[in-house]
C-alpha cells in the first residue's frame, strides 16, 4: 500500500510549552506561579522548581504541595499564497472562498498535575518535585495546515502547463493532531554553608511521551467536466509518472525518550528585607525514537502508514534537547506584610540541538523578564498578582518558526490568592492569561514549494532518461536479433512484438519528458508570480490552578 503526497511534507506539531517558558520549557509548575509570575527568590514549598536552594530556609519538619492546572489555547495562522491559490480549493468539503485562509488549532489541557514534598532538618534537606516541564496537550488542527493544503493548491497552476484552462480547482481532506508531554521528576538536595547562604545539586529525569496522527487524502481536480481523482488526470494528461505523488499520505506515530538535566542553585538571605536567589540548569540531551504502526494489504505486503516520511520511520532517533536555563531573582519585603518579586531567564536555544538543526536558523537566545508582588491582607488570606514578558530570538522572517510548530514574544499577567485554612494548611488559585504578539512573515517561495517541485521535476526527468536509454539498448537489440534471416518464424514475431511493446513504451517516456521539460521551464519562469506566500501567526492562552500545601 503506497501512501505519497505530492511533494514531501513533514507532518509533525510540537504542542508548544502549554502555560509558559521558552519553546521547549513549561515554568508555570504550579498555582502558585499563576499568581505570582517571580518565583526565582521566593522561599516556599511551591517554589522548588524555581528556587531549589530556597527550601533550604523552610521550617524544619516535612513539607508538601499538590496541584492542578488547566491550560486552554488556539493557535491561528492566517495564510496566503501566490495570486489566490487558496481561494479555488475545497478542504473537508467546504469551499474556502478566498485567498486568505485562516488555519486554527486547540489545544485544552484539563489535568496538568505537579507535586512537591521536602523535608528540611537542621542545616539540610531533601526535596522531590514532579510536573510536565515540557509540552503539556494536544493539538487539533480539523482543517491541516497552510503547509500541508499550499503543495495540493499547486496543481491548477501545474495544470495550466499540460491542459490549458482544463482544472479551475482543487478539492483533499486533511487533519492533523498532535499530543506532547514531557514529565520531569527532579530531586534536589539542599545544604546550608552559611545560615543565610543555601545550595543545591539536584538531578530531573525527563520522560518525553509524543504522538501525531493526522492525513491528506482524496486529492483531487476540478474541470469542465467534474471532479476526478488527481492522479487520474494526471495520467491523462501523460504525467502517469507523477500521478503517485498525489496518493493518499497517512501518519499514524508516537515517539518517546529519556534525558536528565543536571540542576544547580543557591539562595542568599541577605537580612529579613532581601532574598536574592540563582539557578542554571544544564542542557538536556534528548533524543525521540519513532515508533510507528504498519498495514499489510490483500497481497500480503508490509507498509508504514507513514511511508515516505523517513523522520518518522519506525525505529528512526530525532534530535530534542532541551536548552541550558540561567535563573535570577530577588524578594524584597519592605513591611512584614508585602513581598515583591522581581527576575530573568535566560534560555540558551542556539545551543540545544534540534531535529534537522532547527537551531541555527535562531537569531538569538530567549529571555523573560518577571515580577511579582504579595499581600498578607490579615492571618487568613494573601492576594498576589505577576507579569511577565518573553521574548523569543526569531528575527525577522524567521526560518525557525512553521505553522507546525511556532512561537511568537508575549506578555503575560497572572493573579490570585492564598487561603490559610489553618496554620498547617493552605490552599492556591490562580488565573494566569498570555496576550501573544503577531507575527507576520512573507516567504518569496512559499514553504519552499516550488524548489520542492522544481527537485522533483529533476528527479522524474532523470528517472525518464534513464529508463528511455534502457528502452533504446533493447530497441537497437532486438532490431540486430531480427536482421537474422535464419529465425524461425514464430521467434520472429515474437521479437517483433517486443520491439513494438519497447517502442511504444520509449514513445510514451519521451512524452512525458516533453511534460516534464515544459513544466519545469514554466516553474523557472514564474517563480516571483507562483510561489509568494505570507502567514501571521497568534495564539491565545489561558490557564486556571488550584492548590494545597500541608506542612507536618
């Protein structure tokens, strides 16, 4: 069972950090961080992540956090291609109608859960914290993506070259989801080298859990005289040898892999005003092993559903690491009462390795800025509120980002509150809502589809020469074999028959080849007019917490 496109296409969506962090990096750990963005210097049990060497101050005895979150997003890119390529085709049996097409995916996530349980004693401690420290949901997208519909928007222009005004338009399904966790399980021991200076070393093991499912299906063109499958006209029109490219294309693959990030910290108590606080993470090396499912047809035969996208074969390692993170920060408490909060991340992104070094095309490192700031209203109750800007090294016209797989700069603000059920007790909630920026880019060759296809051209032609000079060989052959007056009759006509066959067989190559050649010169030719393509590309964010701390 062949399954093809009619260029290649990777189907893959990276279900981006879910609440907040750098593109590989989920920060929000908890309620708490809904409430209070700056978690770098604060010293609580919600803070291990954050703030590892800080739990190294938290009253001696045992120390535990549990909480939820719930993440809702969409991710929107408005797309268009060329001279209205979009506004002729038919996806999922609706029309699109212009040459603006909006492509739309959500993502919810109900249950992101995190814990966290220390326990501190004299001048050390121990602390273990769980939470999806990357990804963190799925992703829909029930009409594809402009990467995906852009390469099948391709054929009326094709068309124009074999049958003139034969194909007005173009008509597929498609759909793509994608689901993306990566569970971190980090232990940290703490020691106090000072009474106001704390350090820790701790180590988190991340267990990377993905999978994609999504097709492109029932390609077809419209003519004069009705709708037909597109390899159907292709070979009508004598490109039998690119009609397989417009085959169904099915993706049906999970990945997984382990990696560890070493983890140092320290936490400084300057006076009972000021906490100043540190952390680096180390890279993360990871690497996602394929893991596909396959189908044997009537015959017998073997194959991946995901056939002819190598990346995706089973068995085949992608490179994803996880970048280095620097974390500062610093409390200061001008009154018992109020805590504010201030700090920075900084993600080293061009030094962690990516799939099809993805990384270089990064213009520079990400960063955020954060703050915070808390309230002790009375014994009871404690209100909060954060905000917090990133930023992303895309440059301008980034090569980094696809509407597979994107991330835009943003502010966020989150807000919410403590309740102290009792002295031991506590519960978070929290609200925390990402305004993202647009970001418009313009491609000369839109997704690099015409330079796909002009490679493609390439490809078949050479294949076509090829097999036309096998086909001469055999001709000039047989022709010698038949010059042998002494052939018994019967061999004769056999060898005659052959020849036609090998004849009309070369005909129809060299047929093709003429195709093939005009196509390939009208693709030189018309490059600026065919291929430009823009997107603008937003997301919206939005994810509510609760929590519990007990200590005991």
């Amino acid at each position: 069972m062949k399954r093809t496109l009619l260029l290649t296409s990777t189907f893959a969506v990276v279900t981006s950090a879910a609440y907040a962090g750098g593109y590989l990096t989920n920060t929000n750990q908890n309620a708490a961080f809904g409430r209070n963005l700056s978690q770098e210097a604060r010293i609580d049990i919600t803070s291990t992540y954050a703030n590892p060497a800080g739990v190294g101050f938290l009253a001696p005895g045992w120390h535990f956090s549990f909480n939820n979150q719930s993440a809702f997003q969409t991710r929107t890119i408005d797309s268009s291609y060329g001279d209205n390529l979009f506004g002729v085709g038919t996806v999922n049996g609706v029309h699109n109608g212009n040459g603006t097409k909006r492509f739309k995916g959500t993502a919810k996530a109900p249950i992101l859960p995190s814990f966290d349980l220390a326990y501190v004693r004299d001048r050390w401690s121990v602390a273990l914290h769980f939470g999806i420290t990357g990804g963190g949901g799925k992703c829909t997208f029930d009409d594809g993506l402009g990467s995906f519909e852009s390469q099948v928007a391709l054929l009326p222009v094709l068309s124009e070259v074999l049958r003139p005004g034969a194909v007005s338009g173009y008509q597929m399904d498609t759909y793509l989801k994608g689901r993306q966790y990566y569970f971190g399980t980090q232990l940290n021991a703490t020691y106090r080298v000072l009474p106001d200076v704390s350090v820790a070393l701790g180590l988190r093991m991340v267990n990377a859990s993905c999978a994609y499912d999504g097709y492109v299906k029932n390609i077809a063109v419209v003519t004069p005289q009705g709708t037909m499958p597109a390899a159907d006209f292709l070979t009508a029109a004598g490109m039998g040898s690119m009609a397989a490219l417009v085959g169904d294309r099915v993706l049906d693959n999970t990945q997984s892999g382990m990696g560890f990030t070493p983890i140092i910290g320290v936490d400084w108590r300057i006076n009972d005003h000021w906490n100043v606080a540190a952390k680096y993470e180390f890279k993360t090396r990871l690497r996602l092993k394929n893991s596909t499912e396959s189908v044997t047809d009537a015959n017998g035969n073997t194959t991946e559903l995901n056939a002819g996208l190598e990346a995706y074969s089973d068995g085949v390692s992608q490179k994803a690491d996880i970048p280095a993170i620097l974390y500062v920060g610093a409390q200061y408490s001008p009154v018992e009462r109020v805590r504010i909060n201030v700090g920075g991340h900084i993600y080293f992104d061009k030094q962690a390795t990516q799939h099809n070094e993805r990384h270089h095309r990064l213009d520079g490192q990400g960063w955020e800025l954060l703050a915070g700031a808390e309230y002790d209203v009375n014994s009871v109750l404690t209100v909060s509120a954060g905000w917090q800007n990133t930023n992303y090294g895309l440059g301008k016209n980034s090569e980094f980002i696809t509407d597979m797989s994107f991330v835009t700069n943003s502010n966020s603000v989150g807000l919410g509150a403590r309740v102290h059920v009792s002295k031991k007790v506590a519960l978070d909630v929290s609200y925390f809502k990402t305004f993202y920026s647009h970001y418009h880019r313009t491609q000369a060759d839109y997704n690099g589809n015409w330079a796909t296809m002009s490679a493609k051209l390439a490809g078949g032609v050479a294949q076509l020469q090829g097999a036309v000079g096998q086909l001469n060989a055999g001709i000039e052959q047989l022709n010698a074999a038949l010059t042998n007056t002494e052939l018994p009759a019967a061999q004769a006509e056999q060898l005659g028959m052959e020849l036609q066959r090998y004849t009309a067989q070369r005909d129809g190559y060299q047929a093709q080849l003429l195709s093939l050649g005009q196509m390939a010169q009208a693709a030189g030719a018309t490059v600026p007019q065919k291929v430009y393509g823009s997107d603008n590309f937003t997301r919206t964010n939005d994810v509510f917490g609760i929590g519990v701390v007990v200590s005991f």
